[in-house]
C-alpha cells in the first residue's frame, strides 16, 4: 500500500523523462516546474541545495538530482524506481539508434522538428534563474557572488572544473564574511558505507578483469573491457556529457586506430569517426540525460561481434555509467546532510546557493549564444521565432501553470509547422 501512494510520483518522473530536452540545463529548469512548482514534491531550497551537492560529484549531475528527489520521498527503493524510469527511455532510444543506423540517411537526424528545443531549453533556464535568484538574492553579499561565479563560469565554461571550482568558492566566501553563529538542527542520517565499498570493489574488479581479458585473450574480453571504460567514465567524469563525449571519443575513435594500438592491441574496442559523431547528434535530439550516449557508444563497438552481442553492449554502456554516479551520490548524500550541523557548513550553504544562481545565468547566456537571435537577412523570421519561443517559454512557466511537458510539445510543434 505504501507503494501505491508514490505511483503519481512515478508517472511525473516518467512524463518527465520523455519530455526532458535540452541538456542538463534544461533538465533544472524543467525539475523546478514539475517537482517544485507544480508537485511540490521538494522546495526550491531543497532543489538548490541537491543541485549543489550533484555539481561536486563526477557522473550525471539531472541523473543524481532526480535519484535524490525519489530518495526523498521513498528513499532507497524508491530512488532505484525513479533512476530507471528516468534513464530507460532515453537508453532505449539510443540502444535502438545503434541498430538502424546504418538504414538511416544522416540528413534525415537533423530534422526541422527540433530546431526550437535549445531555445525551449533556454526559456526554462531562464525560469528556474529567475526562480532561484528571488529565493537567494537577500544580501550584498550574495548578489555579488551571483555576479561573480556567473562572469567566470561563463568564460570558462568548457572546463570540467569549473562548476565544482565555483561552488567551492562560493561557499568559502560566505563562510568567512558571515560571523554568525547558528544552532541547526539536522536529523542524522545513517552512513550506508556499503556504497562506497561496493564502488571501491566494482572499480578494482573491473579493472583486473579487463586487464586479464586483454592480456589472455578471452573469448568475451571485449565486454570486459567495456565495462570496465563505461565504470571508469562515470567514475571520473566531471562536467556532464560534454566532457564525456570528448573523452570517449578519445578512447574508442582516435587511441585504437594509432599505429601502436593497431600492431599490438588487435582487438581493441573502435568505432568508426562518422558514426561517433552521429550518435553525438543525436542524442543532443532525444529527451533523458546526454549520458545515455554511452549505450549507443557501447552498441556500436560490440557491433561487430554480431547483434546479441551489440545489445549487450547497449546494455553495459547504460549500466556501467550510470552505476558508479548513483553509488557515489547515495553515499555522500547523507554525509552531506549531517556536516550541515555544523555552523561552518551552515554559513557556507549561501554561498553555495548563490554560486548555484550565478552558474545558472551563465549557462543560460552560453546557451544563447549559440542561438541566432538578431540576424537581419533572410534568416530573420527564425531569429524573431527563436527569440519569441525563449520569452514565451519563460512567460508560461512564469505565469500560468501550464505543465512542463505541454511546452516541449508546443515546440516541437512549433518546429514542424516552420
């Protein structure tokens, strides 16, 4: 019975899921509409603050904040259910993109339908900004980080450091400009250790066995190894999809075709370039996290061992990336929890949210600046378009309670008919 009262839950997430476009960006902005404002599932506060915390960790920042959100309500069961229902979809898709694409013309992937979802993306950035600064923006103190971390984070925005740099930063700053002493009282939360040794022991084990596979050449050594480079990516990899593509890129379409590689590795796992690069695009086209190009990037290089084998690949590419994130992120969450206690954490907390706010408006300035918003040439109807979608957006999810879900639709819609 306790089940049955989280099934509305589970259907958000999944609504959700399937209409999450834009990156990780977007994804906030689209978790402040559903589960703040509309299910009030967690406050903003409480979104700030897992956003925060999923920025300091490596692996899928949407994919932790959603798990977080589901432990919240129904903790360890239910975050497994709200981590499923969030990533299959978009695995699904991408599992099945690796099988038709050789039957797909690459022309067809950039399809018109889309061409409003990065300014969709960008509307509800500039939502849960706005959203979050009202909420933060009490002091000098804080305007001024905002200010701050956004001018930095804006220039240097490709660097995977940049984001937990920031954060860390902010909260230094509050947690020397505030003398204020605060007795919180926080609940404790148990410490599940056996996350971390579960991690620790995956890490070390997959790493042996894909050494040993290579070395004695076994029969499913392939599948050995790519687990053990999915694991290690989401171990390691800090700043989203756009550092992990350039990373994967690296171990499976540049490193395995040097002539090294070549004469002494044989059977290394490759992909061809051209098909990389087309997973790459597509899956900027799909709604879920940009992570679930790791189980294409795992089809594709099982691919030549025939189709069982290439759905395994599918398989271990979508676990072993998202595992270690989800490992990482039920460990420290309660560590984190209970070091808010302390009135160093405490005041520092502040900072952090207002880091958070200022990260938060420059990527939604990066994410435009890729837009064409002021064109006077024959590409002056979609700049107004683009720039109209980006208002309307922010205006709706401002002022109506319309869901998130029927706005991507309008968009794509929106795509279709121009």
């Amino acid at each position: 019975m306790k089940f049955l009262r989280h099934i509305p839950f589970l259907k958000a997430v999944f609504l959700y899921s399937i209409t999450a476009f834009g990156g990780a960006q977007g994804h906030f902005g689209m978790m402040m509409k559903t589960f703040v404002a509309k299910r009030k599932d967690i406050t903003e506060q409480e979104l700030l603050e897992y956003n925060a915390f999923c920025q300091l960790l490596p692996g899928a920042s949407s994919t932790q904040i959603v798990t977080l959100i589901g432990y919240k309500r129904g903790r360890l069961p239910l975050a497994i259910l709200t981590l499923i229902l969030w990533i299959l979809p978009a695995c699904l898709l991408m599992s099945i993109f690796s099988f038709l694409l050789n039957y797909m013309d690459n022309a067809s992937l950039q399809n018109d339908i889309f061409r409003f979802i990065k300014p969709m993306a960008v509307g509800f950035l500039a939502f849960a900004t706005f959203r979050a600064f009202t909420l933060v923006a009490k002091n000098r103190v804080a305007r001024l980080i905002m200010t701050m971390i956004m001018i930095l984070t804006y220039y240097l925005f490709k660097s995977p450091f940049v984001f937990p740099g920031a954060i860390l930063l902010g909260g230094l700053i509050t947690n020397f400009t505030e003398k204020k002493v605060v007795n919180v009282v926080i609940e404790p939360r148990p410490i599940k250790w056996g996350n971390i040794v579960i991690f620790f022991l995956i890490f070390i084990i997959a790493g042996t066995c894909s050494e040993l596979a290579r070395k004695n050449e076994w029969q499913a050594r392939k599948a050995f190894n790519l687990f053990e480079n999915t694991y290690r990516f989401g171990s390691l990899v800090f700043g989203g999809g756009d550092v992990l593509m350039p990373m994967m890129y690296e171990q499976y379409a540049v490193r395995p075709y040097t002539e090294h590689i070549q004469l002494n590795n044989k059977n290394a796992l490759r992909i061809d370039k051209n098909e990389f690069l087309t997973g790459a695009g597509i899956v900027r086209a799909i709604p879920g996290p940009t992570f679930s190009f790791s189980a294409f990037v795992g089809g594709e290089a099982l691919k030549p061992d025939g189709k069982w084998m290439q759905a395994l690949g599918c398989f271990i590419g979508a676990f072993g990336i998202f595992l270690p994130c989800t490992l990482l992120v039920l460990f420290f969450f309660p560590v984190w929890n209970n070091l808010k206690k302390y009135s160093g954490i405490y005041r520092a907390l502040k900072g952090i949210n207002a880091a958070v706010v200022g990260i938060m408006a420059a990527s939604t300035l990066f994410l435009m600046k890729d837009i064409a918003l002021f064109e006077v040439n024959e590409s002056s109807v979609v700049s107004l378009l683009n720039i109209g979608v980006i208002t309307g957006t922010f205006l709706l999810l401002t002022f109506t309670k319309l869901p998130a879900p029927v706005v991507t639709v309008v968009c794509l819609l929106l795509g279709w008919i121009f």
